[in-house]
C-alpha cells in the first residue's frame, strides 16, 4: 500500500510517530472533509450550478473590465444623434397638417394660408388603438328534407372554428404563456384588461391544447431535422409535471432547436433527442451520458472544464498548486480562441499557438491523473475526454464551449421557475412544442404570431400543417 501523504496541519515528528494503520484512516479522513468542504463551497463560478443556487457566501461574480477608454454613460462626445427612423408619408393612418395662423414676433395674424417654404417638418407619433375584439355569430338553419322528412342543420364550414373563440384568440393564449410565460388566470385578467375579451380559465387551457396539436407537425418537423444534422449543441434540466421530474433536454443545431421532455437523463433520453441514428458532432459537457458518443465525434465544454478546475483549485489539499498551474495554462487556451473568434488571428495561426499549450496541459494532465483524490479523478477524466476536448481546433463551425444549448435553455429555466413546471403530459406536450417553435422561429428570424396563427387555422380546418423550416434547409 502507498504511503498516505502527511497532512500539512501535522508535523514530520508527529506523522513519524504515528501508527502506519493511522496514517491510512487519518489520510482517508482529511480526503473526505477535503471533498466535503469543496461540495459545500461549490457555487456558479467554479461548478456547474446556476447562478440562482448561489448561497450568501458565495463569492460576487467578478465584473468584466472593459476595454478602451472609459465611457460614461449616455451618449459619448461627439456622437451623431439618434432618432426614429421615419416610416414613408403614405404609410401613416392619418395625415395632420398644421400651418401656422401668425406670426409670434409681431403678432401679425395670417388671414389665408400662405406658401410654404420647403416640405415640412416631420413628427410622426405612435400609438395603440383601442382593441375591441371582433364578433361573429354564425346562424345554423334546419330545415325538413321533403324525402325522408328528417331534420337537416346546415354544417359548420371548415373554415369557421369549432368553439367559441378564433385562431388569433388561440395564437395569443400560446404565445403569451408559451413564449412571455404568463400564467393561465393571469391571461384570464389580461385579456379582460387588454382585449375586452371574456374569457375563462377552462377556455384558456382548452385553446393552449388545440395550439399544442397545431405544432405537433412542426415539432416533428424539428426532431427529423436535428437527426440529419452534422452538429448539435446539447444540454438538459430538471423539470417538473405534477408528481414527476422529468428531464427537458435541448438540441441546437445551425437550422433548428429542439426541447424533448424524457423521463430519463441517461442514454434513452440523447437518443430520444437526437435521433437513434444520430451520427453527427455532439458538443455537451462532461455528464457521463455523453460518454455513449465516441470521442472523435465530441465537443466538451471548456466553460464547464474550466470551472471544474477552478472548484478544484480552491478546494482545501495537496493539489492546489497542480490545479492552479492547470487552470492558467487551461485560460490562456480559451484566450487564443477569443482572438480567433475576433478575427485577430487565422485558423493556422490559432492552431500553432495551441500547439505548445496542448502539450504543456498533457503533461500536467498526466501528473495529476496519479493522485488518488478529487483531482486526480478530474485529471483522468479530461485524459479519457483527450480527444474531444480539442475538436473545435480542426473542424470549422464548431465552438468550445455550450453555450448555445445553455442560453436555449434559459427561457425554459425561467418558465419552469415562474409557472412550476407542468401539471400532465398534455401540458408537458405543450411546453416541448412551443418551446422548439418559438426558439426556431428566432433562429431564422421569423415572427412567431402569425405561424401560430396560421398553425392553428390549418388544424382546425383539417389542412396540412404550414411548414416551419425554409424550404432550402430541408431540402
């Protein structure tokens, strides 16, 4: 058996003394307070938590010294102001034209209009009207068939709902508690306040689903798509429906966003995200789910394994000074990619840059890989992950860090927060597809209100679902 390290708070004359059988439980002992104190001082910056789980003692975030010379706030000296860009005259609702009546140096009244000097000066003012929603009846005749004499009511025509409120009515109830996170008896409030519209909290719910089944084509639509793409940015949280915590995973690929709520957070919930046949770049962090993806086809996340490192570092014990030299050689790699991001430095050149920081963070690496604590479990990871810590390297388009699966995430987090998550599948069904929906619509820039309105036309009316992706992409 190896000879335990002596802790730093004994003397040489004290652990000489000491019974070997001692050493082994006193160093067992300082390895799991060591490992203790560095759970209990985990927080945002050096694990992977949230920022929303860091206790009062954590410490504050360090603010980002900014580059340049100092700026005040406002505008700077010098700077061109900014106004309203003005819309085309003939865009207007209404057209005011104001001549002047006298003149306030002499006090000359202007009996007729006089010519004007040049085209005017333009104000143009923008306002809301006030909303009344628009009411249709419709009126069913019956009439007496003169053959078999049975009553006949005229049908209801596809293109009229089937209930009591409209597309538009239907797309509003999504949006504002999909996309704005509004709750139901809040939109019940709002749209008393806003739209004139009554409205019950069974008729918000009701219209949430009918939404929730106009996106399932577009939805799938999305999950087809991320299993044919070369790259994907993948990430999961904690969610909640009802009794349940189920996991909300995220996909980000160049095209689209998939959210896919599974109840497992291990392989069958990736492959129910990506697709069994996914055979494309998985960029993720260090979750041992992801070690199921072969290495040369993975991007780990540096943010993570940077504050991995750092949580190591100010851990109390012996490998503080190895994990600190780790994580300075660990920065300067992610500062070499900043510059390449800013267009300071071509591909080849970032490549020979990181050449000598590679090596340099191997050996190291390999050094710490030997001890048998939290470190050295750290070190043998990142060497099992050698690979696929350095993909973003080589292959063009692929980034280091996750970030794009993380801020995908954000909207979901901020849902789950405020409304709790979700009370049945069907709801659970809802969150999935509005979230994909409205995070793929950003994507291509594209106005989230009218596809679901016309999403939901199409579905009460038995149509083919519009398509949510351009043509040219999946093509």
């Amino acid at each position: 058996m190896d000879e335990p390290q002596r802790p730093a708070e004994l003397s040489e004359e004290a652990w000489q003394a000491t019974a070997p059988e001692a050493r082994q439980f006193i160093a067992l002992l300082v390895a799991k307070l060591a490992a203790l104190e560095a759970r209990l001082n985990q927080n945002s910056q050096n694990s992977s938590k949230p920022p929303s789980s860091d206790p009062p003692s954590a410490p504050p975030r360090p603010v980002k010294t900014p580059r340049g010379k100092p700026k005040s706030k406002g505008a700077q000296p010098g700077h061109p102001d900014q106004q309203r860009e003005l819309v085309p005259t003939e865009n207007a609702s209404r057209v005011v034209e104001l001549h002047p009546t006298g003149c306030p140096s002499c006090q000359l009244p202007f009996p007729e209009l006089l010519p004007t000097l040049g085209p005017p000066r333009r104000q143009q003012v923008w306002d809301l009207p006030v909303i009344v929603p628009e009411l249709t009846e419709y009126q069913y005749f019956s009439v007496c068939c003169p053959c078999c004499k049975g009553w006949v009511t005229a049908p209801r025509p596809p293109d009229i709902p089937p209930g009591a409120f409209g597309p538009r009515v239907a797309a509003h109830v999504a949006l504002l508690h999909g996309r704005y996170r509004i709750s139901h008896r809040e939109l019940v409030a709002l749209f008393a306040e806003l739209f004139k519209l009554p409205i019950s909290l069974g008729s918000v719910v009701t219209l949430q689903q009918a939404a929730s089944e106009a996106l399932a084509p577009a939805h799938q639509e999305v999950r087809q798509t991320v299993a044919q793409s070369e790259q994907a940015n993948v990430d999961e949280t904690t969610w909640r429906e009802g009794t349940h915590k189920p996991w909300l995973w995220t996909a980000v690929t160049a095209v689209a966003t998939l959210f896919l709520l599974h109840a497992s957070r291990g392989k069958k919930g990736l492959s129910a995200v990506l697709g069994e046949g996914f055979d494309g770049l998985v960029t993720s962090d260090r979750l041992r789910t992801y070690n199921s993806v072969p290495v040369e086809r993975r991007q780990v996340c540096w943010a993570h394994v940077l504050r991995s490192i750092k949580g190591r570092g100010e851990a109390r014990g012996p490998w503080q000074a190895a994990a600190a030299d780790l994580l300075a050689v660990a920065e300067v790699v992610m500062a070499v990619w900043v510059r390449f991001k800013a267009g300071e430095v071509e591909r080849a050149t970032m490549q020979e840059l990181l050449r000598p920081l590679q090596q340099a963070m191997w050996e190291q690496v390999e050094r710490g890989r030997q001890q048998t604590n939290t470190f050295g479990a750290l070190c043998a990871d990142l060497a099992l992950r050698w690979e696929a810590l350095w993909t973003f390297v080589e292959r063009e388009g692929v980034e280091p860090t996750n970030n794009a699966a993380e801020r995908a995430l954000r909207p979901a987090v901020l849902w789950r927060k405020g409304c709790f998550g979700t009370q049945s599948a069907s709801g659970s069904r809802f969150a999935e597809r509005m979230l994909t929906v409205s995070a793929t619509c950003q994507q291509h820039e594209r106005p989230l209100l009218p596809y679901l309105v016309e999403a939901i036309t199409a579905f009460w009316a038995g149509q083919p679902a519009p398509r949510l992706l351009p043509s040219a992409v999946t093509s």
